[in-house]
C-alpha cells in the first residue's frame, strides 16, 4: 500500500537545500518527532509491538520490582516514565503497586501530543513534560524507559580514505535522501582503538543517550530513587551501523520517507552504563538478557496465577509468556540495566 508522504519530508529536503548535507542526528530526531507527533504506531495495525503491548504481565511484575525497592528505600517517591507510548506499562505497573498500597505520584516525559493524548485517557491525573529538565527535583525518581533510548539520535562516523568522517544526509531528486561523509576530520570522535579500523567501517554513538544517561544519574545521586532501561541492543560497542526503520511490521530503508517510519538504532549498553558510572553514589547493575530478568523477578509464576484465573486464556499466556522470554523472541535481543542512588536498593533480578 503506498503511503503519503510526511510534510517533514519537504522539511528536511529544506533544511538541506539551505545548509548542505545535514549530520544523521538531525535527521533521525526531526523524522522520528514527526514520525511520533501524528499517530499510534503500536498494535497488528501499526508498525511494531513492544512487550507492554505484548501483555500485562511485563507492566506488572515492573511494578513489583518498584513497589519492593520503594518499600525498602520507605518515604516519598514519583513514577517517572521516558516515552510511555499508549500507557500500558504505566496503566499495569501502577495497577500492580496499588494492590500493594502505593498510590504514586506520576510523571510522563512525552513529545507527542497524540500518544499524550492516548496516556491521558489512561492516566488522566498524569503530570507531562518535554524534557526531563521539567522533572520534579524534591522527590526520589522511580524511572522507567522501555523502547526510549533506542529512538534517541545517533551520530555516524565512517572511515574513508582520508580518515574518520562523520556521515551526513544529502539530498537530491535522482537519489532521495542518502549518506555522506562531511569534509571535516572526526578523528577526536572515534575511540582510539578504532582509529586505525579498515577504509568502509562505521562507528556510532548516541551523544544524546550518553548525555541523557549522564543527567538522570545526577538525578538520583541527589534526589535517590532508581532506574530500570529496557531496550535492545548490545553490551560491546563494534556493531557499526546498527540504524534501522520499521514500517508495518517489516524493515525499510531508514532514509525513504521519514516521518513514515520507526526509526531505531541498537542501544549502546556499554556506553550507557559507562556514563551512568561516571556519576558518583549511583551503582548500575546489568545489563542482563530480558527473558532470563523476567523469570527471575516471576513471569512464571504470574503466568500460573493468570491461567489459573482465566483458564480460557491459556494458550494466549503462553504465547506472550513466550514471546517476552524466549531467546529467538525477545528475550536475548532486550536487556535490562538498572540504576540505583543512595539508600535505594539494588533492582531485583540484577
Ligand atoms: N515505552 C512505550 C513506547 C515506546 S515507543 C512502549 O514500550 O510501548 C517510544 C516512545 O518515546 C513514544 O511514546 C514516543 O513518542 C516517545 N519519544 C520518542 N522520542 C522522544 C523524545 N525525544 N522525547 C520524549 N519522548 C519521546
């Protein structure tokens, strides 16, 4: 089915026009805002599925690990959620805590304004933010990203015959939009035990997950509280280029038709942790795989407990259970990594 073309489309072919080739950054964070600005992504009839959607289960046992730590750590705490898409995981972790007696307050760090629309029929007493800037700053912080990194913007660096150059986006009504080297040296970007890599190869980084990384962690050095990042992605940092799109359950070309379609890039999970750990009285832990996170903070039982209640169900929580934990599902590809400040235990199951 052909699909229409975004107005970031005409947007980005602007820019670029005016200013020259434009580094892949500034282009994944211009189509993916738009991509998130105008519609639900998730669902059979959208582009992808994340484990939230799956089933409840992963929302609630979240719930668990934070009402326990809470417990543990006693006084005040806020839910802080990165990109809660429709609520889901909000909606079960919350559900869950309530059963126990913790009532939260709750904060969402959301750009949409449709997917704030979604949350907001599911939470409607919800606080939104841009940014994380706007957080609360008197309170621990209980955060949860779950597919929110891996959206974040990533820069790419390539190796030509001249040295390390960083890709850009060009464009051009024969070729569309397509990569670049710039004309500038990028050598003092690149690790130094990847400088001397062969002519072709490509390095990527996320300043904007390292930074975001950096300030959340300052965060809960200062104000206490804990962190759990879902995501996948990989614990080295040689994948090279890792940047993806997704339209209607299938890969496409990450540079036809953005705002059209996810686009993604493996997360980085050494270089998230390294910046967490460059924070002091934070302790990170992980990342460790999802499938064997879940069953080690109770998949397998809550899936008794469900199938026991709604025997009807069975097959269905099977098949979730499945998909959340088993190795050629998700349950390899997604790690966890958690962060925990002063006085805050460590996250169960890492
Ligand atoms: N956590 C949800 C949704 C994942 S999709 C789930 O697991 O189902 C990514 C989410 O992050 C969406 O809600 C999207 O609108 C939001 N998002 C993406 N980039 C963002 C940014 N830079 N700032 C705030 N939210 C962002």
């Amino acid at each position: 089915m052909p699909i229409e073309q975004h107005a970031v489309e005409d947007e980005l072919q602007a820019l670029i026009a005016e200013n020259g080739p434009i580094p892949i950054s500034r282009f994944m964070g211009l189509a993916n805002a738009a991509y998130y600005s105008d519609h639900d992504p998730f669902g059979a009839s959208g582009d992808f599925i994340t484990a939230p959607e799956v089933s409840q289960m992963f929302g609630e046992l979240i719930g668990l690990v934070l009402a326990d730590c809470w417990r543990q750590a006693g006084g005040e705490a806020a839910y802080v959620e990165l990109g809660p898409g429709r609520g889901t995981l909000a909606v079960d972790a919350l559900r869950s805590m309530s059963l126990v007696g913790l009532d939260p307050p709750v904060h969402f760090v959301e750009t949409s304004p449709f997917l704030r629309a979604s949350q907001a029929e599911m939470i409607p007493n919800a606080t939104w933010h841009d940014t994380t800037a706007t957080l609360p700053t008197d309170v621990p912080l209980m955060i949860i990203a779950n597919e929110f990194f891996d959206a974040m913007p990533v820069e790419q660096y390539v190796k030509t015959m001249l040295g390390w150059r960083e890709l850009m986006i060009r464009h051009d009504d024969i070729d569309g939009f397509a990569t670049v080297p710039g004309q500038v040296p990028t050598e003092d970007k690149i690790p130094l035990d990847l400088r001397d890599a062969h002519t072709a190869s490509v390095y990527e980084q996320s300043s904007a997950a390292r930074g975001l990384m950096r300030s959340l962690a300052r965060r809960l050095a200062a104000q206490g509280g804990m962190m759990i990042v879902i995501d996948y992605g990989y614990h080295d940092r040689f994948a090279g280029d890792t940047l993806q799109a997704v339209h209607a359950h299938a890969y496409a070309d990450p540079f036809i038709r953005p705002g059209r379609s996810d686009l993604t890039a493996h997360v980085d999970f050494s270089a998230l942790k390294k910046a967490a750990q460059s924070i002091k009285h934070v302790r990170v832990r992980g990342p460790v795989d999802q499938g064997d996170w879940l069953v080690s903070i109770g998949i397998d039982l809550r899936a008794d407990q469900l199938t026991r209640a709604n025997p009807g169900r069975a097959a269905e929580l099977a098949a979730a259970r499945m998909r959340l934990i088993h190795p050629e599902q998700m349950g390899t590809l997604f790690k966890v990594m958690g962060l925990s400040g002063p006085h805050w235990p460590a996250v169960p199951g890492l």
